[in-house]
C-alpha cells in the first residue's frame, strides 16, 4: 500500500475515533422503568419490568444452554398473566423473583424493594441446617429461646402444621436461586427456611436427642437485630491450637478487613507448626481480598480463574454467524515480597463457601499448596450486571463464566476437596466440628 494511501486511512480511522468519542454512552437504565414505591404499582410498570428482566436475561445471562432448555421466551409469556393478575408490589416480586430461581443460578436473583424488607425478610435469631436429611438447629442466639429447651442439635421437625420438607418445598423452594443441588439445599433448609414478616413468628415443632418432640413459637426479627445478636462472625478470626496449629477463619472478604488483619498477625501465624484455613462460612465479596492471603503462602506466582463472557454482536445474529464466548486467560498473582508462610497448609470448605471464597478456594487448589478438606462449594461465581426494576426493586444477572486456570468446572458442581468430611447430627449434638478434626488428623498423619 501507498504511502499516501496509508495517511488517508490513518486520518480516516482518526476522525471516524473522534466521532465516536462524540457519541453519547447509552444510558442503560432509563428512570422511565425504575419508579418509585407503591404498594401495588401499575399493570403497565409491572409487564415492562418483567419485559426489561426478560431481555437483559436474554442478552446477558452467560448460560444460554439452560435459556434454551428453559425455552426463556415461552416462559416469558407463560409469566405475562401471572404478573398482571398479581394485586400488590410485593405479589409482583414474588412472581419475578420464582420465575428467575428458575434459571438455577446462584448470582441471579430478584431483590424486592427496600420497603417491603421488613415484610418478607425477617429472619429467627437461630441457625438451621440440613445435616444427614434431616434439619438441625447449629445455633441458638437468643437466651429466651435457650431457656424454652431451644439448644444446638435438636431438629426442626414441622414448621406451621406442616412437615419441615412439605413446608420447605411449597414455601421456600421455589423462590431459590442456587448453581448446585448443595447450595439449593443449604438455601432452602438454611438460609431461607424461617423467613417472613418481622414480628411474626413460626410454629415449629422440635425434636431432641432423647426423641421428645415440643412445640414453640419463635419469633422473626430484622437481619440488624439478628447480626447484633451475634450471628455474624467476624471477617477475620486466629487463634492457636494444640500442636502449635494456627487456625484462621475467613469469614468473609466483602471488604479488606480479612486481609489487613492476615497481615497484621502474620509473624504470629508464622510461629505456628501448621496452618488451617477456614472459609465454610465465607459468602465471597471481593476476589483480590483472597489472592493478597494467597500471596503469603508460597514463592511462586499463581493463577486465578479463567473466564469467559458472552460476546453479542448484532450483526453477525444478522449474517447467521455463530457468536462464540470471548474469554481471557487467567491472572497471573505474583508472590508478597515481604511474608512468606512455608509450613503445610489446608483449607476447610462447605457448601456455604461461595463466590469469591470459591476463587480462593480454586486459586489454592490449583497452587497444590495444600489440600481441601470438608464439603463442596455452593458452586458459584461470576459477576452480576444489576439493573434497577419499576417500584425500586432491581435484579442480578451473572454475565461471567469462571473455571479453574486449566478449563475445569466448578460453576454448577462446587469446587470438590481433596479429603470430604461432612458433620454429622450425633457431632452436632456433641459440640463437635467434624470438619476441624479431619483437618487436624490429617496434619498429623503428615
């Protein structure tokens, strides 16, 4: 080509940059479709926001072979008279938030406006899991429920009338958003299983270990009142256990509180023999906040997730091209300079670990720092697009796929450990952690 040739293309390409920098970035989210509160927004807010979520689902949502198998546009309309037959905004977010748990997805859910917070998110001040098909009670934060024979270990045998597994199924499943059938599981015999109205309370049928059944009426609270009760761990905890092991729980890196204070006690953590690492309870936040723990642990550099998006591009649908996934190869984390943690090292999971605690969990693992002990993962990560929905609500949409450095899936299935320990109901009822023993059993087995 042309010397001459060249700068005409070169100033053709230029101008062409500058007038696109002149274009106005779309303005994705319109006030015309996030209005304010009222107790029953309007038919026509209420069908555009279902179409809004239906379309940013459709052209966002990273899986499209579970859109395909949903057949999302049939769903679409077989949802259309379900929202206009709803009388109220909370009914309306009730409706949108069962038909998105259908897409089976952790990090995509529905979030009713904060007015209706108080209506439909009150919560008990004790803590139930499902352990060996059954639901057991792991904590108790009020005294007066202690008093009323409330206790860590016994089982939640029917709530309202009905059997805890009837119950669950018709008043907490279908409003699950979960990736796997572990996190669906906790979801729905945990996290959700006691929701409601504040102020309101649950009939619940107990059972103990001596197979005495009573029943009691617990009451729901806010979520502040239940975190200033003492539900909420720390995000960071250390403490030294016998044969100098030092245990470290990561509860959570929504902030980088868990990290500042990992480096804080690091000479401490040093001193130690072995290093156990805890995040079953770690609902993720922020990725960065685990790699910086992750640097301490080894010299050599290491890899996060690798991940992959949708790559849409309008004109290719056009031409009948295929639209591949664009994706980019995983980041490389170099070690901290300064600390450096040598001894044998294992982290502790379940199925509660989740999001950017399972890209800890998944940079470790593919270390081989040290093994994994415990339970899957919730099996879910990815980054969410939010978009505001009529009435103040809004929504999540997983827009990332993320698999280990290698391709490997832990999306859907839970990043799996090396050694699977799960609790039981008699450890339960002991004041046992399962988990923590096989963890320690194994450090001495070394």
């Amino acid at each position: 080509m042309a010397k001459s040739h060249v700068a005409a293309l070169v100033l053709a390409l230029v101008a062409g940059g500058a007038m696109a920098q002149q274009q106005p970035v779309m303005n994705w989210e319109s006030a015309a479709l996030a209005g304010a509160y009222k107790e029953n927004i309007s038919e026509d807010e209420k069908v555009a926001g279902l179409s809004k979520l239906w379309s940013e689902v459709k052209y966002n949502f990273f899986d499209t072979a579970t859109l395909e198998k949903l057949d999302w546009d049939k769903l679409y309309l077989e949802t259309l008279p379900r929202v206009r037959a709803t009388r109220s905004t909370e009914d309306y977010y009730r409706v949108l938030t069962e038909t998105v748990a259908k897409l089976k997805d952790g990090h995509t859910n529905v979030f009713p406006p904060q007015e209706l917070h108080a209506r439909m998110f009150g919560v008990p001040l004790l803590k139930t899991l499902p352990i060996e098909g059954r639901v057991i009670v792991t904590e108790v934060y009020d005294p007066g429920l202690r008093a009323k024979g409330i206790m860590p270990g016994v089982e939640v045998v029917s709530i309202d009338g009905s059997d805890v597994k009837s119950y669950a199924a018709r008043e907490v499943a279908p409003y699950v958003s979960a990736s796997t059938p572990q996190d669906r599981e906790l979801r729905t015999f945990g996290y959700q299983l006691l929701g409601g109205a504040e102020g309101s309370a649950a009939r619940i049928v107990f059972r103990d270990a001596a197979g005495k059944q009573f029943e009691q009426q617990v009451p729901r609270v806010s979520r502040a009142a239940r975190k200033a009760a003492g539900a909420n761990p720390p995000s960071f905890e250390f403490s030294m256990l016998p044969g100098d092991v030092a245990y470290v729980a990561l509860n959570s890196f929504e902030d980088d509180s868990a990290a500042d204070a990992w480096m804080a006690a690091f000479d401490e953590i040093a001193k130690s023999s072995a290093l156990v690492i805890d995040v079953r309870r770690n609902g993720g936040g922020n990725s960065m906040v685990g790699y910086k723990i992750l640097a301490t642990l080894d010299t050599q550099a290491f890899m996060t997730s690798r991940w992959a998006t949708r790559d849409y591009k309008p004109s290719w649908r056009a031409w009948g091209k295929e639209m591949p996934m664009y994706s980019e190869a995983p980041d490389v984390m170099q070690p901290d300079p300064k600390r450096h943690y040598a001894k044998p090292v294992l982290v502790l999971t379940s199925a509660a670990t989740f999001s950017a605690a399972e890209d800890f969990a998944v940079a470790f693992d593919g270390m081989q720092r040290g093994a994994l002990v415990g339970e899957p993962t919730g099996g879910s990560t990815g980054q969410p697009l939010f978009i505001k929905l009529p009435g103040g609500g809004a929504a999540r949409i997983c827009t990332k796929l993320d698999t280990y450095a290698d391709g490997r899936a832990f999306v859907g299935v839970g990043v799996q450990p090396q050694h699977a320990v799960k609790p039981t109901v008699d450890g339960t009822r002991a004041g046992r952690d399962e988990v923590l023993e096989a963890a320690l059993a194994q450090l001495q087995a070394k």
